[in-house]
C-alpha cells in the first residue's frame, strides 16, 4: 500500500491532542476540574481532526489514512480513561525498579522534569497498551530481564527470517487470487470467502488457507509495528527497556479455547483499552479499573461476563470504524455479503452494511465463550471423562478453526471490498515475488 497517503491525515491536529495531554497533567493539579477543563480542550481538537479534516480520496490512494482515521478513534476512549477513570495518574503510577511511586509523586507542577514524566507514559501507553497503573505498572513485576542478545537473535531469527518469509509467501497467495484481483466483485467472486457457499469459485481448503494466511498477516503486521515501536524507544530514544515490552502475543497455555485465544493468544492493544471502561459500565469502582482491585458489587459471574461482552462491543466499534473510513466509493458503496446487501450505498443501511461484520466478529466471540463454557460445564458435570492432552488439543483447535475461519472470511471479504485493489499494494522485489511473477503462479 502506498504508505505516502499518511500525508493526507491531519497530522498536526492528532500531534497537538497528544502535547495537550502531558501539559494538562503537568499544568492542572490533582483537583476534581481536572478531567473537565483537560476533556474541553482535548475533545475539541479530536473532534476537529477527527470530523471536520476531510480527506482527498480522488488519487484513489488515500487508503492507509482513511484506516488510520477510523483507527485513532481509539483516542476518544483514552482520553475518558486517562481523565475521568484514572483521574491522576502521577499519584499512582511510576516505573517498577526505575523509580517510585514517591519519587513520581513529588515532581512538582509546572517543571520540565514533571512533563517529560507525563511526555513518557502518555506515548508509552498509546503506543503499548501499558502504564498509567494499568497491568505493567500497577503491581511489582519480577519477571527475569531480557538481555539484548537475547532479544536481538530472537528478532533476527523469529521475526526476520522466519517471520517475514512466512508473511511474504501468505502475502502473494492473497495476490494472486482472482478474488483479490477484481476486489471481490469480479464475476462469480462476490461469494468466494463465504465458506461452504456452494457458488463460491474456491474449495474450502483454498478458503482455509486464505483464511489462516490473512490472520498471520494480521498479526505479522501489529507486532512489526509493535516491535518497531519498542525499538525507537529502547534503541533510539533510550526511554525504556526492553522488558518494558512484553510479547504482544502469547501461547494457548493448553487451554485450547475461544477465550484462551482473546485473553492469551491475540494481540492485547484493544482489549488493554477497552478494559476501563467496560470495568465501570460493569459496575465496578472507578479505582478497581485501573488497581486490578475487586468491584465494589462483587464478583457475581453475570457482572464477569457482562464485562467480556463490553470489552468486545467496544473493540467491535474499534474496527467498525476503521472499515467505515475505507475508500468505499471505489467500490459498490456496500458488502454484497451483508444482511444489508442491495441497499443504496448512501442510506443508513448502505452505511451499516460496510461494517456489519467488522463489528458483528467480536461480539460473536463472547456467544462462542458462552457456549463453549456451557458445553465445558455440563461435561464436568455430567460427563466427567478426563481427555488426554493431545485430544483435547485437537478437540479444541477444530472447535477454534471452524468458529473463527466462517466470521473471519466474512470479514476479510469486508475489507476487501471497501476498495483495495492491486495497483495500490507496494510489493518489494522478494525471492517470493520472484517466483510467483516468474512462474505466473495463481491460487
């Protein structure tokens, strides 16, 4: 994709959002009017850059910024976690064995140490999914340190050779699709991600596949950028270390489940953001969202799960807005596939149906959850035959490909059709690229 279209975003309106929020916490003190005088002028300025900063699509390559736009909306449920959640941070957050929380507590106002404190956490926290006394540093860590050469040979291997090879050959697979190629709307495409669709032109295991390469370019993407990250400010900057970084994914941890996958396995940016706010909705005392303490109800099983179920609707509304502001005009104006199909691109179900099933994917994760723990339970209940590992492992990872392959096709199809198309997508010269062009291989 043509990178250079971040250019048409509103940069210099996102880049003041993000100077105000360390001055106001280093300028208004700890005092109740802190989170509405710092939200007045916050809001304002996302609202601006947010709303009223069209951008040019006519070059037909404004892609990258229209996504990155619906994606800073992340910014609006920041600010309200930092300013009406958190409320002053500076009384309880600090860096485990860099410094203390009393030490943080007497910078004093109006001082330059004071704002580079805040400068610190607030690009760690936007840019990581930690800090402000939430996960990292909201209780003592004493995990072992990671060494640099360690770190080093693990990113040469694993994420270089390993990684981006992998990515390369999922990549041109996609490429070279027919599908991709016409933006699913080619004739006889429409339906070509819709699994067991019998006028799909793709058998299921061409589906499978698709299926499992644009997960893994997913999240080769997110941790390319989560790495780089950790680079700028470890290598470059000299902020942070590198056990500041944790892995943004993790392991099933033998627990082969739709939860163990959302709560372990996959990348914890949304669901680091979207925590807070869902603790409180659920009930829980503002302080409990953000000092892992117990709610101030309980913790009643319905408050859990009426808990998971925000955390998915908001990460929903996440990602529906990051489809919304894709370059549909180049396409039909809507998704065939959706219950809204046919509709009028410019009518309210027109909109809906551009991303229906970018929102519709993650509050279908907590049914799954459901399910599988009813079905968990009355097995314990009733059943209670103890499977080995490798069964259960099977057992699992099945239940997992088929619940997540049928919605996650639906969504890539979304995408697809919000008007990528080839001619935008920067393919570096590759020994991938090489063959695949050489040999005119087609999936």
């Amino acid at each position: 994709m043509d990178l250079r279209s971040i250019y048409l975003l509103p940069v210099h309106w996102y880049l003041l959002w993000a100077v105000l929020v360390p001055v106001c916490l280093t300028v208004i003190p700890p005092r109740p009017y802190r989170a509405y005088v710092s939200t007045a002028l916050l809001y304002a300025v996302l609202v601006k850059a947010q709303f009223f900063s069209p951008i040019d699509t006519s070059g037909g390559d404004a892609s990258v910024a229209l996504i990155l736009q619906g994606v800073l909306l992340n910014l609006f449920f920041y600010t309200f976690n930092l300013f009406f959640l958190v409320e002053y941070p500076e009384l309880t957050d600090y860096r485990p064995r860099y410094e203390t929380r009393e030490h943080v507590r007497a910078l004093r106002p109006c001082t330059w140490q004071k704002f580079s404190w805040c400068v610190q956490r607030s690009v760690l926290v936007s840019l990581t999914g930690n800090g402000w006394n939430w996960q990292m540093s909201s209780v003592e860590h004493h995990r072992r340190r990671l060494h640099v050469s360690t770190w080093l040979k693990h990113f040469l291997v694993n994420k270089l050779l390993v990684g981006y090879t992998l990515y390369d050959v999922f990549f041109h697979i996609y490429l070279s699709t027919a599908y991709i190629r016409t933006q699913g709307w080619g004739p006889g495409h429409t339906r070509d991600l819709v699994l067991f669709a019998s006028d799909s032109t793709l058998p299921v295991w061409k589906q499978l596949i698709l299926a499992i390469g644009s997960a893994y370019c997913i999240h080769f993407g997110i941790d390319t950028l989560y790495t780089l990250t950790m680079i700028v400010h470890v290598f470059v900057l000299r902020t942070a270390s590198i056990d500041e970084f944790p892995p943004l994914f993790g392991s099933f941890q033998g627990q082969y489940t739709v939860r163990s996958l959302w709560g372990n396995v996959w990348h914890k940016l949304m669901y680091q953001l979207a925590i807070p706010q869902s603790k409180f909705l659920a009930g829980c005392d503002y302080k409990a969202t953000h000092r892992n303490d117990r709610p101030r109800y309980g913790t009643e099983t319905w408050r859990k799960y009426l808990m998971f179920f925000l955390v998915f609707t908001f990460s929903g509304i996440f990602h529906a807005a990051g489809t919304l502001n894709m370059p549909w005009s180049l396409g039909a104006g809507y998704n065939t596939n959706s219950p809204f199909s046919g509709i009028h691109s410019g009518t309210l179900s027109g909109v809906l149906s551009r991303c229906f099933y970018s929102f519709i994917f993650f509050p279908a994760q907590f049914v799954l959850i459901i399910l599988e723990t009813l079905v968990q339970t009355l097995w314990n209940k009733c059943l209670r035959i103890r499977l080995p590992p490798a069964v259960t492992a099977a057992i699992g990872l099945t239940w997992i490909c088929l619940s997540e392959v049928y919605l996650l096709q639906f969504y890539i199809d979304e995408l697809t059709k919000s008007g990528f198309n080839v001619a935008e997508l920067v393919v570096p010269f590759t020994p991938v690229h090489y063959i695949f062009s050489h040999f005119n291989i087609r999936f």
